[in-house]
C-alpha cells in the first residue's frame, strides 16, 4: 500500500512543478508526458529498490537524467530547461516520499462495534 501511496505522492507533486514551467498551450502536452515520464520510472525505481542493493541516491539522480531526457525529446524544450524542471519535480518528491511514510493499517476498513 505504501508503493501505490508513493506514487500518488509523486504524480500530485511533480505534475503541477512540470506545469509551471510551460505556458498555457503547451501545459496539456505536459501534463501528459510528465505523467508518462513518471508511469515509466516510477516502477523500475521500486523494482530497483525492491531487488537490489544499489544506492537510492544515485538511482534517483538517473530518474532525473531519464525524465529530463522525456521531457527533451518529447516536449521540445532545451536540455537546461528539461533538467531544471526534471530536477526539481523529482527532488520535491525525492524528499516527501523519503520522509512521509503511512501506515498500512491506516486504510484498513474498521470494524463496527455492536454494544448489545
């Protein structure tokens, strides 16, 4: 549950950062990829992290480099631009989902008590 909780956390986070930084026409187009971007990362990130001892640090770094690559190629930006908002979308979320963490019992549904 806290996978799916990561996830939700990223794409509320980095989708709106990915926005700021395209005017209204290209803002759609944007949305989409970055939301594209993210669908494919986000998961071979987990399996990384679930599969493998590499450093999370530096994973992190290549998401940056992989997503500023999408946004290059796929919304014709500059490479500075597409590492600037690859940059800090990812670091905003880099740093709440490394810090906000949920219980699983949390979305549990509770039981009814009857008081006979």
């Amino acid at each position: 549950m806290e996978l799916a909780f990561n996830l939700l956390i990223t794409v509320l986070l980095e989708l709106p950062i990915v926005g700021f930084f395209f005017r209204r026409k290209k803002r759609k187009n944007a949305y989409l990829i970055a939301l594209l971007a993210n669908i494919i990362t986000w998961p071979v990130v987990n399996i990384i992290k679930l599969n493998s001892d590499f450093n999370l640090d530096i994973v992190a770094v290549g998401v940056v480099a992989a997503e500023a690559f999408i946004y290059y190629y796929f919304l014709d930006t500059g490479w500075k631009k597409a590492l600037l908002i690859s940059f800090f979308a990812n670091l905003l979320s880099y740093i709440v989902t490394k810090f906000v963490h949920i219980s699983p019992d949390y979305f549990q549904k509770k039981q009814e008590i009857f008081i006979q």
